[in-house]
C-alpha cells in the first residue's frame, strides 16, 4: 500500500471502507461467509495499484485469491472475493447484493464533506503526477460525467439514501472547477 508512492488509494483508504462494512450495510449481515469474503476483498481490493496502469483490480484480485488459497479458503469463497474485487471496476450493473455492496463502498468517499472531498482529490492527483495537468482534467472530466450521467451512483438503499445527493453536490462543484 505504499508503492508507487500512493496518496488516496492507501491503508487509509482501505480502513475508511472497512469501517462501512458494518452490519447495517451488508446485504445479509448473517451471512458469516458472505461477509467475511466482502471485508476480505475490501482489504485487498486496491493491494495493487498504479495510475499507470488499467489492470490494477485483475492484479489485486489474483493477489487475493493466492492469499485467500494460502489461507485455506474454500474455492467458492475466493472465486467471491476475485468477483467482488472486480467489482470496484465500477463497469455496468452489480451482479448481485454483495457486488453492488462493495462498489457502494469503494464509491462513498465522493459523498465525503467538500473539504474532505477536496483534500482526496488533491491526493489523487498526487498518484498522477505524471500526468500534465491537461491530461489529468481530462480524466477528472470524464470520470465526474459518466458518474453523473448514471441513474444512480450508489446501488443498495441504505447509500444512496445517505450518499448519492451529498456525492453528486461534490462532483457537479469539481466539474465547475475542472472545466474551463
């Protein structure tokens, strides 16, 4: 969680979502395997990633499924944890309640107060400092609209309910700032 030198997409990250996985957000709290395969994934969704890169969630999913074998988890539960991990791509519909769970999750910092909001996104930036400040808008940009061009950014109840308004105030504001 430290290399490449990461700014967002880190430990705190990581504990930030692990603190949302409580049982009121799980789809099926007493589910003991279903919520233990979410918090595990949550743990290892961004073990591996480089702003360079478009396969970061297929790395860490393998990377959680060799710990999860080394482990001894059953194979249904790692195939869970690669799904779930593969998830946090945020590409089309969730396939099931834990899937749209951890997607949810992953996605409530864009809700975060606008201050807390700005400092994420000043540590984005951060993890693209390679990228010219053109080239970063550009993907700060199209990233704001397509979210905002969805029905929906959050899938289960319990964050859109909580979420979607306060994350959707956030990235109009960004997009404000963004484009010229």
């Amino acid at each position: 969680y430290h290399h490449p030198p990461r700014g967002y997409h880190n430990l705190d990250h990581v504990r930030a979502c692990l603190d949302l996985c409580d049982p009121g957000v799980l789809p099926d709290p007493g589910d003991a395997e279903a919520a233990g395969a979410t918090r595990f994934a949550m743990f290892l969704h961004d073990c591996v990633y480089d702003s360079r890169r478009q396969d970061n969630e297929a790395r860490s999913a393998g990377i959680a499924a060799m710990l999860a074998r080394d482990l001894g988890l059953p194979a249904a539960a790692i195939e869970t944890i690669r799904r779930l991990i593969m998830a946090t791509t945020h590409k089309g519909e969730p396939a099931d309640a834990l899937d749209a769970c951890i997607r949810d999750v992953d996605l409530a910092s864009l809700a975060a107060d606008p201050v807390v909001f700005d400092s994420n996104t000043r540590a984005i930036r951060r993890e693209y400092a390679w990228a010219s400040d053109e080239r970063w808008r550009a993907g700060r940009v199209a990233f704001f609209r397509d979210m905002l061009a969805r029905p929906r950014i959050y899938f289960t109840p319990v964050f859109r309910d909580r979420f979607e308004a306060a994350a959707r105030k956030n990235m109009e504001r960004a997009l404000k700032e963004l484009e010229p």
